[in-house]
C-alpha cells in the first residue's frame, strides 16, 4: 500500500500540467495585480487607446483584450469602450476580432503549458463533460461562447480539454457574434439614453 507521500508523489506527477497552468496564471495575475497595471484597465483608459491612437490603436486593443482575458478582465468592459468609441457597428466589428483573438491567444498559450491536462483528472463529472465535448465539439463550444462568450475560465478549460483546434476556431467565430451584436445594441441603447455618444 502506497504511504501519504507516495499518493501526493503520485498526484503531484498525474496533475503537474494542471498545476503548471494554475502556476502560471496566478505569478500572472500576481505580477499585475501587484505592479498596478490591472488597475489601468478602465473604461476611460480603453476609449483613450481607441480614440488616439488611430491605426495603432486597433492592434493595441487587440492586444490589451488578450492580455485582459489572461488576468481576469471581463470582456464588457472592452465592448463596452469600443462601442462608446466607435459606435455600435464598427465598435462591434473591433470587438469580434479582438475577442476572436484573444480567444485563439489564450487557447494556444494555455495547450502549450498545459496539454489535455483535464483528461487526467479521474472524477466522473469530468469525464462526463469531456465525453459530451468529444461527440459533439463544434455544437458544444459554439453554445458555450453564446452563453459565456470570452470567460477566461471558459477559455482554459477548452484549451485544456483536448479539443481539436480548428474545432475550438471555428466553433468560437460562430458562436461570439451573436452575443456581441446583442450586448453593442444594449451599450450603444444605453449610451444614447444618457447621451454619452
């Protein structure tokens, strides 16, 4: 019989790329957290790069989207300063794209580091789930993004699920227009009621 510190041997070894992920996502968060620059990540701050930064601005979107996804940033908060920037169509249009690269950045970042680790861990919720994702990957990520969108949890998990990725593509460029076209319309009703456009 295996002594406790064989088994958490033996755990540590069967979730290294789990705690690898964990690792690295918390020094992440820490790092930014602590050296004040998630703090920037407002509304204001999001509208001023939009706004005056013309050509740079888009490709600096992109990448403060990206980099938002990874320290936990929501996503409103970037369709909401696109939309009060550049209106609902362009505004909605900039968003699609930074979140649908956002999305491929996090996925391809998170498979580096961490493989298909959850199909290491033995519980039979997960493998219920993950049985699920296998008959049926392209319907079951496109409704995920519908209802979640760029949840950061959301994109680790698929990342980490061994999900093919061209089905994580296609499936997450389908799924996130609809729920950015209807939150565009909310922003730009709600910026136009209280005059902010």
């Amino acid at each position: 019989m295996p002594t406790r510190r064989q088994r958490l041997q033996n755990a540590v070894w069967r979730y290294r790329r789990l705690l690898a992920v964990g690792l690295f996502l918390g020094l992440l968060l820490a790092l930014f957290q602590f050296s004040g620059v998630r703090g920037q990540f407002s509304l204001a701050f999001l509208q001023h790069q939009l706004s005056a930064h013309q050509g740079s601005g888009l490709l600096l979107f992109v990448l403060l989207f990206s980099l938002g996804n990874l320290i936990q940033i929501p996503g409103w908060l970037f369709l909401a300063a696109a939309v009060l920037t550049l209106g609902a169509g362009w505004g909605g249009l900039v968003t699609y794209v930074a979140a649908s690269l956002s999305c491929i950045l996090t996925f391809l970042l998170i498979r580096t580091i961490g493989g298909d680790a959850l199909r290491a861990v033995p519980h039979p919720l997960a493998a219920r789930i993950l049985a699920q994702l296998d008959q049926h990957p392209l319907r079951s990520v496109f409704w995920l993004r519908v209802l979640f969108q760029t949840v950061p949890a959301l994109n680790y998990a698929l990342a980490l699920s061994g999900i093919r990725f061209w089905q994580y593509l296609l499936a997450t460029l389908l799924g996130l227009p609809l729920p950015i076209a209807l939150y565009c319309l909310f922003f730009d009703r709600i910026a136009r009621y209280w005059h902010l456009v």
